[in-house]
C-alpha cells in the first residue's frame, strides 16, 4: 500500500510538472507584433487615371474593343488618382524593362519601409533571427532575403526564407511561418517583408482577362517586425490569436483561375478567369470552417454546431462550394471579432466578401478606402487596411482583428489578431491624407469623360495624346 503512495505521488510530481512546463512553454510561445511599415511612394509615381489612358492607348496591339473594354475597367475599379505605378511604365518602357526596373523596385520597397521600422521600434538588423520575404512574380539569385541581409550585414545564423508564387495571400503565410518557428526557437526577433513586382510584368497584350491585373495591381509593399520575447510583451501593439491556412490547389479549375502564363503573341501576364469567385468561394468556406471553432465564444460555438447539423440535413444535394456566409450558420462573428481587414483586392472581391461576412459599409470602410488609395498592393494590401483603422483611432485594447486574404494556388489565409494596447494612433502612410477619409464618393473623376466609351471618344483621346507626346 505504501509503495502504491509512493508511486501515485511520483506521477502526481510528473504530471504537475508536465503541466506547469507546457503552460509556460506556451506562454513563451507567443507571436507579438511589435511594429510595421509600409511603402509610400514618392509623389512623381502616381498612377492616375489620366496616365492610364496614356499607358493604354500606347499598346499597339488594342483594337477598338480592347480600349473599351480597358477604360471602362480602369473608371470602375474602385481605384483613385493617387495610387502609384512603377518607374519604367511611367517612363514609358513597360515592353521592354530589365532586371535592373525589377532590382530597384524592389530595393525601394523594402529598404525603405525596413529602415523606418529599425528605426521606430529601435530593434537593430544584427538582432534579427528569422526573416521571411514574400514576392510572387520575381525571384533573383542571390535571393532577396540575401538582398536584405547583405545591405544590412546581418548575422550569418540567421534564418531566412524567399516566398513566391503565392500571390496576394503570401503575408498570411509568411506570418504562419515565423508563428511556428516561434514555437521551437525562444526569444527571438522575426520580420516579414511582404510586397510584389510590378515593373517587369506589365501585360502588353490584348486579352481582356491578362489586362485586368494593369487595372487593379499598384506598385506597395509593407514589413513587419514580430517577437516572442516576454518581456517586450507591453511594448508590442498586437498578439497573434490563430492562423488558419487553406490551399485548394488540387482542384484543377480553381488551380488556373489566377495563373501567370503566355498569351498566343507571346506576352507574359497573369490571367484572372471567371472561375475566380467560385475558387474564392470554395477556399473561404473551407478556412471559415476550421476557423470559425477557434474565434467564437462558447455560446456561439453551440449555435454554430445546431446550425451546422440543420444545414447539412436541410440542403443536401445543394453545391459543398457554394459561399459559406454568416446567416447561412445563423452566427453573429462579430460576437468573436471586432474588426474585419480584408484584402483590397478589387471592388468586386471586397463586395463579396463584405456580403460573404454581412459587414456594413462602416466595417468595409478601410478596406474600400486602402483600395481607392492605394490600389491592389498584392500581398502588401492587408497592413495599408490596417493602418488605415489605426490612423482612424479605431482600435483599443482587447479588440480582435480578422484578417482575410485570398490568393493564387488558389489558397485562404486568414488569422486574428488582438490589439494589446490603448491609444494606436499612429498615421503612417495615410499621415498626409487620413483627414480627407472616408470618401463618400468613390466614382473616378475622370468616368464622365471615358466611362461611354465609343470611337468618337477614342478618336478624342488619340487626338489628345498626339498632343501631349
């Protein structure tokens, strides 16, 4: 009998042991954000719709439907005058750029947000432990994680990794990453450099669905410095709550729907398909279902497994991939979350998901807003919606933040994020122009002049570029 005690003490000692280990092996297993950055460009970049026009009618290979088609595209992107193009399609030089276009793009991007993060956050490069870049559309050698860390003489133990091809989603990834990574390695410094290249893959072409990408995709990009050091848990602005991922690669009609490919002349562009909100759809439904359990409270959980269990029983035979929305599971998200950042990817995916979620205009708001600023900046797009609610004062302590990505291969990516200060106010990129929004009118200046397009206003336009050139 004493020896039973003996032996059911020791186990007890074990396991209270065990137990306190894991509670604070997972409170050292945190990912905080502690700072970010994004890119601004300089004001000669700006895109507006006028030099659209002017890049447009440059085309050579366009007939009559495919002006038409492009400028009715450009006035009802949902995009604005001041969004930002890269430097050799302002010059002019979109069919024939180089690697030298691509090198310095994205030097511009990265160097400059990374310096101003170093700089606010007073971490320094030679602290730095891992460091994930995420570019989709242009992968050098040496890579361009070598790139940072030559520039700025980081430790040679450092842990480096080079996404791309995962399009407008990619931030969510390299995050989920450096998460993991968090779990094995104690104490570290981590950033993550999201952007895209635009300067070497301009479409020249003709087909309507490779030309779209010139309407929506804006030269942005953003990095992010995160940590799991304890002791800078005050100092940090947010802290990662979940991360989910969801990749439905293997079907083959999502799998092409958001493609890089040739077209019949020989022109290299990324094609988007109709296809492209059903995938969307498909994925989302996925992610939301694995998610869902994580964000929600328990008295919404419960309602969330009745509804599930009515639905199924309910709408068989009705379409697995059909968009998932919120009244469809009879849940109230935002009982769970208190934000919603969504990739400005287009007017049309931000109507979708918006309706997808049932978010007012007040909840689409940055969203919208980040677009008509600054466009579809890949997968930098998520912080510039963010920094949009900080410079608005919207976030306090104890909010959560949804953010929602969408992307080619064709993946979801989403997480939550929980605000673990008061008073984040800082205006960043919007510091010049957060006065002026949100805009109550959306509609490009210049749609009264292009939006009825017909071969009188292009013969117009012709005329007027003739003149300008």
């Amino acid at each position: 009998m004493e020896i039973l005690m003996r032996l059911c003490l020791v186990f007890l000692c074990i396991l209270v042991s065990y137990l306190v280990n894991m509670f604070f092996k997972k409170r050292n297993q945190q990912c905080y954000m502690l700072g970010y950055e994004c890119f601004k460009a300089p004001d000669d970049r700006k895109l507006d719709t006028e030099a659209c026009v002017k890049v447009v009618m440059r085309n050579k290979n366009l007939g009559l439907e495919q002006y038409r088609f492009l400028l009715k595209t450009i006035v009802s992107s949902g995009l604005g005058e001041e969004t930002y193009g890269p430097r050799n399609v302002l010059d002019g030089r979109e069919e024939i750029p180089s690697e030298t276009d691509a090198l310095s793009e994205m030097d511009e991007i990265m160097f400059g947000t990374l310096d101003s993060l170093f700089s606010k956050t007073g971490v320094s490069p030679s602290e730095i432990d891992i460091l994930v870049v995420d570019v989709s559309l242009f992968s050098p050698s040496p890579s361009l994680t070598s790139r940072i860390i030559n520039r700025y003489k980081m430790r040679d133990n450092i842990k480096s990794f080079n996404l791309s091809g995962m399009g407008c989603s990619a931030s969510m990834v390299a995050v989920d990453i450096v998460q993991r990574l968090f779990k094995t390695y104690e104490n570290k410094f981590a950033i993550v450099v999201s952007t895209e290249s635009i300067s070497t893959h301009w479409y020249c072409g003709k087909e309507n669905s490779m030309m779209l990408s010139n309407c929506l995709f804006r030269s942005g990009g953003s990095s992010i410095l995160l940590t799991n050091k304890r002791e800078l848990k005050d100092r940090c602005l947010m802290k990662l709550k979940c991360a989910v991922r969801t990749n439905i690669g293997y079907d083959d009609e999502a799998y092409g729907c958001c493609i890089q490919v040739e077209d019949q002349q020989g022109y290299q562009g990324f094609l988007l398909t109709k296809s492209l909100t059903k995938a969307a759809a498909k994925a989302f439904t996925g992610n939301l279902k694995i998610l869902l359990p994580k964000i929600l409270p328990v008295y919404e959980l419960l309602r969330y497994v009745i509804s599930t269990i009515i639905r199924k029983t309910m709408t068989k035979g009705i379409n697995p991939s059909a968009p998932i929305t919120a009244l469809s599971f009879n849940i109230n998200l935002k009982s769970g979350v208190d934000h919603f950042c969504l990739h400005p990817g287009g007017r049309a995916v931000i109507d979708g998901l918006g309706k997808s979620l049932g978010l007012s205009e007040y909840e689409l708001e940055p969203t919208r807003m980040a677009l008509y600023r600054f466009g579809n900046t890949s997968a930098g797009g998520l912080w510039y919606v963010l920094s949009y609610m900080e410079a608005k004062k919207r976030l306090k302590k104890g909010d959560k933040i949804f953010m929602v990505s969408l992307g080619a291969g064709f993946m979801c990516n989403n997480c939550v994020w929980e605000v673990m200060k008061d008073g984040l106010e800082d205006t960043r990129v919007w510091g010049d122009c957060i006065d002026e929004y949100p805009r109550k009118n959306l509609v490009n200046p210049y749609t009264e002049k292009y939006s009825w397009i017909n071969d009188e206003c292009l013969n117009f336009v012709r005329l007027e570029l003739h003149k300008l050139c």
